[in-house]
C-alpha cells in the first residue's frame, strides 16, 4: 500500500513536471497543445473506487490551472475524464476481465488494448478542454481540429512514455 503511494507520487510529480517545464512549451501555431499529464489518470489502478478517482482527477487537473492560469479548465476536463474513465474500461474489457489488482498498461493488456484506452480518454479530455476554452460553437470546426491534432500528439506521447516506462 505505501508502495503505491510512493510510486504514484512519483509517476505524478514526473508528469506535472515534464507537462510544466516540456509540453506547455510546445505549441505550434495554436493548434497542436499536447497534454500528457492525463497520463496520471489512466495509469491509476483498474479497481480504484470512484470517488477516488474523481478526488484525484480533480487534484491533477487543479495543480494544472494554478501553475498555467486557467482557472477551472482542465479540474472540469480531468473529473469529466476520471468520471467516465469505469465506462471507458467496461466497454472495452478484455474476454476474462482485468487481473485483480491491476493497473492499465501496456505490458499487461497490449499495445492495440492501450492504444484504444488512451484514445478514448484523451479525446474525452482535450474535447471538454477546448469546447470549454472556447466556450462556443462558432469555430467548430476550427476546435475540432484543435482537438483531433492536440490528441494526436498527446496520444503519441503517452505511448512513448508507456514503451518508456515499461523499459523496453
């Protein structure tokens, strides 16, 4: 138990860290914004009780707006995505269910299986982010791409640190 406490303290000091000081710095011409920070909540275990995850979500997401200045913004885009996170693992559990104890990896379910896991959060997220940034549905279109380009690259990020990660 203290174990993980310790190991998840890590894994989100590292990320809020490396979303600081590497990826906010990383923007080309307002359309690609990679978020890897999500990657706290996708890595939490698979059993976690749901007002947990909702705490933790909320937590990651306001260490973000204090030290970016957004106040609300990505709180509300990482309890949206701990909130529906349990859907998202039942929709795509594996035929046997997950492992008692275990915690969504690739090493453990797949490359295809994480892929589409991370997939689905991170849209979730960057889509409630940026249609909440905007707050309108004037640009559209404009923000879909945002969101599409900005997931693309959130995505491949989170995939190299899980390869990463896992040491291989």
């Amino acid at each position: 138990m203290i174990n993980s406490i310790i190991r998840y303290t890590i894994i989100f000091i590292v990320l809020i860290l490396l979303q600081l000081l590497l990826f906010n710095n990383i923007q080309f011409s307002g359309f690609i914004n990679p978020y890897v920070y999500i990657m706290f909540i996708l890595l939490l275990p698979v059993e976690i009780s749901p007002w947990l995850l909702l705490i933790i979500s909320f937590f990651t997401g306001l260490t973000i707006d204090f030290f970016i200045g957004t106040p609300g913004l990505h709180a509300s885009a990482t309890v949206l995505s701990g909130f529906l996170r349990p859907y998202v693992l039942r929709l795509i559990s594996p035929r046997d269910g997950y492992d008692p104890g275990a915690t969504p990896s690739m090493e453990i379910y797949g490359f295809r299986w994480f892929l589409i896991y991370t997939l689905f959060i991170v849209l979730i997220h960057h889509f409630s982010l940026f249609y909440l940034e905007v707050f309108r549905f004037t640009d559209f279109l404009r923000t879909f791409l945002r969101v599409l380009l900005s997931s693309v690259f959130s995505v491949t990020f989170i995939l190299l640190a899980e390869y990463y990660r896992r040491g291989r």
